[in-house]
C-alpha cells in the first residue's frame, strides 16, 4: 500500500471525484460514513456521550456528518465548532446548515469562555485540522487542543490528529488515543517522535478510486499481510534439506553464546533446510546442548572469535550476534570481509558496532547487504539526528552510498534501501525483550538462504517476526513474550499469512 504526501493525497480525492462522477460532497460523506461505522462497532451503548471538536474546513465538515449520522442512530452528541478562522470551506459550511436543521447542539468556539467542560463527556472526535496543515497552531486552536490534552478523556481524531504534519517535525497537536485514517497511509503516524499524538493507528477504506491511487508515483509503502504472503516461495513436494538453504550463524563470545543459539533456532525454524553456527571454543557445546538440529564449527579462539575460517559454502550468512568487540575479533572480521565471504550477508549487533568503529571496512560490504540496527547502532553508523525525518533521510543516503538494505528496527521497523522505504505493519511491544533481534537476523539470513531476493528477506523476516507477537497478545502478556516465544510462533505465523486472502 503506498503512502503519499499531503499533496498526492489531495490529488487522488480530486482524481476520485472526477473519475467517479461525484461532488465533494459524496466523497466527504463517504470518508465520514467509514469512520461512522469504525466507531459505533466500538461503541455500540448509544449512552455513550460524544464531544466532536468541529473546524472550520474540510475536516470539519467530516465531523459534521459524523456528527449528523451518530445523532441520527440515538447517540447524545454536542459539536463545537472551534472557528480559528471565518473562511469555511463550501463543504463545511453545507454541513453546519444540515446538521443545525437536523437540531444537533452546535456552538461556536471564538474565545476561551466558549470552551465547555470536557469531563462532562464518554469521548472526544477531533476533527478541527485535516492533513492540509501547514503551520503552526496558535490561537484559539491551540487553546482548544491543550483542554483535549489535558482532560484525560479518549480521543479519537478523524484521519489525522489536529495540528500534525505530514512532511515535517511536529511539536505540538491533539494527543488522540487512536487515529482512524482515511485509506491512505500516512507516514507521519508511524514515526516513534508522533506515537503521543497520534496513539493506535485504525486505516479504513473509504472509497477512494484505486486507479488515481495506482498511477500516484511513490516511493514509500505500508506492508500488510497480503504483501508479505505474495512473497512467499511454494514449498515443492520433493524439497529435501538440501534444497532450502543453508544458513551459517557467526558469532558468540563467552557469557553471550546463547544469542547465536536463538538466532540459529530461529533461522532453521523459519524454514532453511541446514543451519551451521561459527562460535569461540566456549559456544560449542552450548549450541550443541541447546539446539541439536544446528551443526557447529570451532573458531580457534577460546572466548572469542580469532579467525572465520570454514571450508562450507553458505547460501546466506548472519553475523554480529553476542561477538564483542575484541581487537582480535574486529581484524577477523575485517579479513572475513575483505577475502573471505562471497555469500549474502546479515550483519547485525557487534558486527555493526565494529563497523561503526572502522567505517572505511562499509565498502568492503557486497551490494544489498542488510544491517538491522536498533537506534543506538543505527546512531553510530549514521551519526546523531534531531528528528525522524532527518534520521530518514540520513539513513536513506547512508544505504545510497554504499548500496546497502537497512532494517530500521522499532515500532513500525522501517526497511530502507537505496530506492524505496518500507514500513512493517506488524508487531507489539512484546518484541521488547532480550534476545529479539537475534532472533530477527537469524529469520532474515534463513530467507536469504533459501533464494529470497535480500529487499523480500528483510521485508518478510520483518512482517513473520513481528506477527509472531500478534498472535499470542491473548495467550503471552507482553510483559512475559520472550525471543524463543518468538522461534515457537514462526510456523503458526507461515500459517496465517498462507490462509489469507
């Protein structure tokens, strides 16, 4: 699903409004009508008491008709109309004169006396500012947003929450519980500095013309379920372990060897046929006790690794896990870069860290090599940022410059190469736990191991690692979710992403 700019956005609504013979009228009703329907399903007890903050444009007008619709099915419903400016758009202005002839409370919002007392009411629309926002909110808008901010109420914003950007860092908006947006992804409400103002995230369908959609050129997309299942390799009838890949697993150093052994599990779960791990002399009866299934190789070193030196010929390799960063261990990297490897490569924790550290070792990486940074790592390698657009940015250049893949890891964990940005729709925060990264890189190298192309490992070791958190939300608290809760959920991830449609 692509996201678009505020501009394209308008674009594909004037695109629908011509393609599809209707007023912008039919299209206003047909976005309220969804958020309608999203709401009462959430609040069916028609009791529930609801405040709708109304603005003088076309967001406004939005409310307006949800505000016509859910007084119409019996709910108790009051409108202010918070009037920032007196230049009302056409729709907005039609709206106010059907909902006053239909007898709905509505007061205009001039001064700070006109506010009225919040915590009289169930729950708050917001739908005073649209995604055409272009400046900062000042005024009465911003007196009205503080009150919403600090009632402590629910609030639901209609598409975006009031006073967020789109294209640029926001500093002040409503803090909604949760955003129902109109069809389109946003990028803006899936970044980690916007998470309090926009809370959960709820996309409806509402009628959009998927033609305009298709010929809008973009190069930022949202990965839902059928994307990832379109991914998928068949499994063949006469498939053997030799057929599906063989992944080997560097990494390891004394007191840290168990992440090489949940990043093998992982890897050999997600469905590579062989699965080596490369570890110090300490690791080896560990992987060997711990995970029977893997095979295992000797580094020379005793608590850390000297040398990668194996004779096998690897299908995709992961590397970085647990491994530290001795002296000993970064020039073996090194020669491990520069003469030895051939296969495609994950690179994760230390094997980041001390790329970072040696940065002139980033070009001795093959292209579409993928790194899977957390944001400290992903500081180190690309320097400090002031905002997530520029963190974007940044690390945009950085996977240009050396044509790499980078997995941005976090909330909607962001993969980023040198043409397109991907954001993962999956996930909880059960994945905040020890161990889940590794688990990550060794799912990604089992894809690549098994032929994926490294742009569809990461996107899809990304989706099946973050699905594996939202299938147990109703079996594992988040609070106890650990990184071999996330191994044991990989196959009934593969299920549900093969029963979809």
């Amino acid at each position: 699903m692509k996201i678009l700019t505020s501009q394209q956005i308008r674009n594909v609504d004037a695109d629908t409004i011509k393609r599809e013979a209707i007023s912008s009228l039919e299209l206003m009703k047909r976005a309220s009508t969804a958020f309608y329907k999203w709401f009462i399903e959430k609040y069916s007890n028609k009791h529930t008491s609801v405040l709708l903050f109304s603005g003088v444009g076309n967001n406004g007008g939005d409310g307006l008709v949800i505000a016509r619709l859910l007084h119409k099915s019996g709910y108790n419903v009051k409108v202010y109309v918070v009037e920032y400016n007196n230049r009302y758009s056409e729709d907005c202005v039609h709206n106010l004169r059907r909902a006053r002839a239909e007898n709905i409370s509505i007061t205009k919002i001039t001064d700070e006396s006109k506010i009225p007392d919040i915590s009289k009411y169930d729950v708050i629309i917001d739908g005073i500012f649209g995604t055409g926002l272009s400046r900062e909110v000042t005024g009465i808008a911003e007196s009205v947003i503080k009150r919403i901010n600090e009632s402590g109420i629910t609030v639901f914003s209609i598409d975006v929450p009031s006073g967020l950007f789109l294209e640029k860092k926001t500093t002040f908006a409503v803090k909604a519980t949760e955003t129902v947006t109109f069809q389109i992804p946003k990028l803006a409400l899936f970044l980690p500095e916007n998470y309090i103002y926009t809370g959960n995230v709820t996309i409806i369908d509402i009628g959009l013309n998927e033609q305009a959609i298709s010929e809008i050129e973009s190069n930022i997309y949202f990965t839902e379920k059928q994307d990832i299942r379109n991914l998928l390799k068949p499994l063949s009838k006469f498939a053997h372990k030799g057929t599906e890949g063989h992944a080997l697993i560097i990494g390891g150093s004394l007191g840290k060897c168990g992440s090489v052994c949940l990043s093998a599990k992982a890897a050999l779960k997600t469905g590579c046929g062989l699965v080596t791990a490369y570890l110090p002399k300490c690791g080896i009866e560990v992987i060997q006790t711990n995970f029977p299934e893997a095979m295992a190789i000797e580094d020379m070193g005793e608590k850390y690794i000297t040398s990668i030196d194996y004779e096998m010929k690897p299908d995709a390799i992961g590397l970085g896990m647990g491994m530290g960063q001795n002296e000993e261990t970064q020039k073996a990297l090194y020669e491990f870069l520069n003469l030895k490897n051939t296969s495609p490569l994950v690179v994760d924790a230390d094997g980041l860290n001390i790329l970072a550290k040696n940065r002139n070792w980033l070009k001795l990486l093959k292209s579409n090599t993928i790194l899977t940074p957390h944001p400290g790592e992903l500081s180190r390698l690309i320097g400090e940022w002031s905002n997530d657009y520029e963190k974007i940015e940044k690390t945009k250049l950085f996977a240009e410059e050396y044509n790499l893949i980078i997995v941005v890891k976090g909330a909607y964990t962001l993969i980023i190469d040198s043409e397109n940005i991907y954001v993962n729709s999956t996930g909880t925060p059960a994945l905040a736990t020890a161990g889940s990264g590794d688990v990550l890189t060794g799912m990604i190298t089992s894809l690549l191991a098994q032929g994926y192309k490294p742009i569809d490992a990461a996107r899809t070791g990304v989706f099946l690692h973050g699905m594996t958190s939202n299938l147990t939300m109703q079996t594992i608290h988040p609070r106890s979710f650990i990184a071999s809760d996330i191994i044991e959920n990989i196959g009934n991830a593969y299920f549900s992403l093969e029963k979809s449609k």
